[in-house]
C-alpha cells in the first residue's frame, strides 16, 4: 500500500482544502508534522476493514474499505472511517485516494 505525504499533508490535514475532514482527522489527534502515524493507520485500517465496493475501470481497481482507525489518542470506540484505494493495471500495489468518517450505523 502506498500513501503520498501530500495526500496526508495537503489535503487530509489541510483546513483550506479539506475544512470537514481536517478537522475529523485533527481532533483525533492526528497532526502534519508527524503525517506518517495517520499513514501507517490508514495503511492498518485497509488490511484489517471490510471491502464495502470496487469499481472496476481503465484506469485500474478503486476499493473502498470499511472499518475501525487506531488513533493517537486512543479513544475508545474506535473512530469508523471509510478509505478509497486504487490498484492501477501497472502496479499491484494500492494507491491511497481520500478517507472520510464513517458513521456506525453505515458499519454494523
């Protein structure tokens, strides 16, 4: 699995361009300056949720995967957030798209 750090940086931590989802990411405890702890959690929550969709393309494989994410703060229910990843026909490796909260009544 393979996450930028401007996907982290500029966009999932980023007020301007994300303003819902920063502040999402944010009061878990997320921070830029250390991107890589949100990255290893996204990477975490892809191997261990549930694959709710995929949508096949030219363009490769989109996988949305539901389920809980580890946080710094290690509150407890564990926060549910849904990621969307892309294995493109070049590489079997999946490329990290966005994440957005999950509410638990989508989940159970």
């Amino acid at each position: 699995m393979e996450i930028e750090k401007q996907k982290i940086v500029d966009y999932l931590l980023n007020h301007e361009k994300s303003k819902g989802k920063a502040a999402f990411f944010l009061a878990l405890g997320f921070v830029s300056t250390e991107w890589e702890i949100l990255a290893q959690a996204l990477k975490a929550q892809a191997s261990t949720g549930r694959i709710s969709g995929e949508i096949h393309s030219p363009y490769g494989t989109r996988h949305t995967v539901d389920g809980p994410l580890e946080t710094p703060d290690g509150r407890c229910p564990l926060p549910l957030i849904r990621s969307v990843w892309i294995e493109e026909p070049s590489s079997p490796r999946w490329r990290f798209v966005t994440a957005y909260p999950l509410e638990r009544r989508n989940y159970d």
